[in-house]
C-alpha cells in the first residue's frame, strides 16, 4: 500500500483538505505536531513514505538520498524553488505540481497594496489613529501606468483585471512572448529598462532562480522615477532590499509595499519602520479560495506527477 505523508502546517491543520487526502488515501499521516522541518527532522518525517505533500519544507538532494523510497512529491503552492529539481531529475522522483492556482489570490492583494499606497492609506490611517485629523491627497489607480515584470498565471490576471476593471495603461516585460495575450487585453510589452522609467506602479512576479536572483539591483532600481510605487508579492530575493531602504529614505522612491523578503521573517527593522514601507508575512497566497485550490492541486499532484524535465516541466527549468 502506498504511504503519503503531509509536510505542510497548514495543509495539515484544514479539515476540508485533510478529509479530502484520506478520501483518496485513508492511512496518509500529517504534521499534526504543527512544527516547521527541515534537516533530520524533514527526514524523519519522510522516512517510510513514498509520496508527499510539501508547502516550504526545503528537498535536497542530500534529503532525497536519506529517503530513497520517496517517488513522487506534491507540491502545496506554486513556487518550486526550495525543491533541487535537478536532484529529482538524476533521481528519478516526479513531482506534482500546477501552476496559477492562487493567480487571483496574488493579484488581488497587489491591487490592493497599489491602491493604499497611492491613496495613501497607511499615512491616513496613522493621521486619524494620533489625532491629526488632515486630509491626505493621493493618487487613482485608474490614471497610472503599471508595470509588470514576469507575464506568467499571476502576472497576466493582473494585467486583465487591471485593464478591464481600472483601464490602466499596463506595461509587461518577459524573456518570453505572449502576442495573443497582448492583442486580447491591450497590455502592451516592453523592455525592463523602459518599463522602470515609464511605471507610476511597478509589480514584480518571478520565479527566483539564477536568472533572476537581484534582478532588480540598484542600478536597475535607479531608472525608477521618483514617484512610483514598487510592489513585490513574488519572492524575496528579486529585489535589493537595502537598495530600496535607501532610495525610500531619500525621497527617490515614493513607496514600496513587499508581502516577500530575502529573509523571512525580516529583520531589517529600519526598513519596516520606515513610513513610506508597507509590508505583509507572505500572505499573497492566503485566501479561504487559494488554500483550498492550491490543497486540491497538490491531492490530484500525488496521482497526476511527471519527473521534471529542463525546457517543459516545470516551466522555469
């Protein structure tokens, strides 16, 4: 009988989800402790089982090596970049996967961060909370130009909603082209050095691998006019943070709201205090609606799974 075991917190701890898994396998195990693996203790929990579920439980190969009874893991989430998949690849351990499932999960909070920070929310809501009741003069949504940085599932919705709900001029830069997209919705593509100099809100959604790993790094950061808005719900480590410390506390950058850090929790206390930084603890994917779709995702990706392969799947590799 084939063993599945759930890694993930969270995961772990839903009823819907977990009634659904032992539907489909009655005897699988979860992280019911609630702890967070990694190192023996990943491989403990591994140990015995050939499937997995996993949200952000770090697979190596050295993990994949201690487990060789391991075939398949399911991944709870979109991002792949805490699992070696050239380790799965020599290996021969197939991952399940599907891409965009919390597509509008992601996209509706950056609108939402966009909107407080060129409406100036945070400042007006600190105004009224310290009796010092003024008005705050921001900016519409409606009349900026957006740039976005990496047209895959979260990237285009955005873009969608942004164009028939908000008719923004929407800019999109991408290593790969997407004509259809761009002729059914009015996003237009464009270079990344132009994006930055033209972008009143700027959103970034990557992968973070060796392509794209500081990507935005200070020069790049420097063609961004004065008044804009940087937004990053991807991943940590796409943007130089202390970069961005700097520009926001000399006035060369208007604001910048991040649901992801290199480091996580942060720790750079004087970037978060700053006024002009909005931050959230990677909460892009946190709707009732994603958790249960990314849940299911990763249920059908223990019996739907496929051994990576560079060029096809996943896309990125």
């Amino acid at each position: 009988m084939t063993k599945v075991t759930v890694l993930s917190r969270s995961f772990s701890r839903h009823p819907v989800l977990r009634a659904e898994l032992l539907a489909r396998y009655p005897d699988a195990s979860f992280n019911d402790a609630g702890v967070s693996l990694s190192g023996e203790e990943l491989i403990k929990a591994l140990r015995g089982h050939q499937k997995a579920i996993i949200a952000l439980e770090p697979i190596s190969a050295e993990v994949l090596d201690a487990v060789p009874e391991l075939r398949v893991i399911a991944k709870y989430g979109v991002g792949f970049d805490k699992i070696d998949l050239a380790a799965l690849i020599t290996r021969d351990v197939s991952l399940g996967w599907a891409g965009g499932v919390n597509r509008r999960s992601v996209a509706e909070l950056v609108i939402g961060f966009a909107i407080s920070m060129l409406r100036k929310l945070p400042e007006a809501n600190d105004a009224v909370c310290n009796d010092n009741w003024h008005q705050v003069v921001g900016r519409q949504l409606s009349d900026c130009t957006i740039g976005i940085i990496g047209c895959g599932h979260v990237g285009q919705d955005l873009g969608r909603i942004l164009r028939a709900g908000f008719d923004c001029r929407v800019l999109a830069h991408d290593i790969q082209d997407h004509p259809t997209y761009y002729t059914e919705t009015g996003v237009m593509p464009s270079s990344l050095d132009a994006l930055l100099r033209e972008a009143d809100v700027i959103s970034v959604h990557l992968p973070h691998d060796t392509s794209t790993a500081n990507i935005l790094d200070a020069t790049h950061l420097s063609m961004i006019k004065a008044s804009a808005i940087l937004i990053n719900t991807a991943r940590g480590g796409l943007v130089d943070e202390m970069a961005i410390k700097k520009m926001l506390k000399a006035g060369t950058l208007a604001g910048a709201a991040f649901d992801v850090f290199a480091c996580e929790p942060p720790e750079d206390q004087e970037l978060l205090d700053l006024p002009n930084f909005f931050a959230t603890p990677h909460v892009g994917g946190s709707t009732q609606e994603s958790i249960l779709a990314m849940g299911r995702a990763a249920i059908d990706g223990l019996d739907d799974y496929r051994v990576p392969k560079k060029g096809i799947f996943p896309p990125g590799l």
